[in-house]
C-alpha cells in the first residue's frame, strides 16, 4: 500500500511522526511537503495529496493543518476523493465503514500524536462494509 502525505505548517510536526510511524511498519509514503514549519497555504497541499489518490499515484492520503479543517476542505474538491476529518478512533472506524474513505485528515493543533497514530492505525486497518453505504458512496462519486 502507498499512502501520500500532506501537511501545511501548522501540520508539519505531526505529518513526520504519522510519516515515520508508516515507514516503520513498511508503508511506502508518498511525501508531497511541506518540509518545514514555514508559512505555506493548506489548499495547496490538500489539493496534491487529493489529486494523489484520485489519480491513482497513492491508494490513500493523510492530510494535516492546524484543525483538520482548511486542509480537509481542499481535498475533498478534488472528484473521487472522499476525505474525513477525524479527531478520535470511532469517527476512523466509522468512516472506513461508511464512507469509504480514501483520505484522513487530522488537526495537528486538536488531536495529540499518541491519539493521531492510534486513528491512524484504525483508518488503515478497518475495512468498508459495501451494501447499503454503496449506495450513498456512488451517491457522492457521481455528484
Ligand atoms: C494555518 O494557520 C491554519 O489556518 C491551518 O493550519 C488550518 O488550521 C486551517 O484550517
């Protein structure tokens, strides 16, 4: 599996703890930046890692700015990309199961680095559960 990253300044800590703790268990990484805690625009970085998975050069995305908010606004403009703000272990389950998503967000200034890896982990590991929610995910693919 290859996941792309992308984080804005406010994201830039925490998007190399999530990239480390990938590439320790052997998940190829897709790094599109930023690369340092300097003043940059989420959009920019949300619209790469959205553009990744849409177009196949990743099979998932993390973004990560201040909230989770700005930057996961930008890459769910992105067509195809269903990408969930999660901020506790539930929420990551949940929208695995439902929604099929194929990009996490996460707010680097909310959600602590122990809580981040453990919604990490549960977003990678759970699975979409198709019938009814098929539906609802074709509802939102061909919107
Ligand atoms: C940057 O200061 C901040 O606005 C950004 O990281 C994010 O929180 C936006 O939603």
């Amino acid at each position: 599996m290859k996941i792309a990253i992308a984080c804005d300044h406010g994201g830039y800590q925490l998007k190399e703890e999530v990239k480390a703790y990938l590439l320790d268990r052997e998940i190829e990484v897709l790094d599109l930046g930023t690369d340092s805690e300097s003043s940059v625009d989420y959009p920019e970085y949300g619209f790469k890692c959205g553009e990744a998975v849409a177009n196949g050069d990743a099979d998932k995305g993390i973004v990560i700015c201040g909230t989770g908010i700005g930057i996961s606004i930008a890459a769910n403009k992105v067509k195809g990309v269903r990408c969930s703000l999660c901020t506790d272990v539930t929420m990551a389950k949940l929208t695995r199961q439902h929604n099929d998503s194929n990009v996490l967000a996460m707010g680097a200034r909310t959600t602590g680095v122990v809580t981040a890896l453990d919604i990490v982990d549960a977003w990678l590991e759970t699975e979409f559960e198709g019938g009814r929610h098929q539906r609802r995910v074709d509802l939102l693919n061909n919107y």
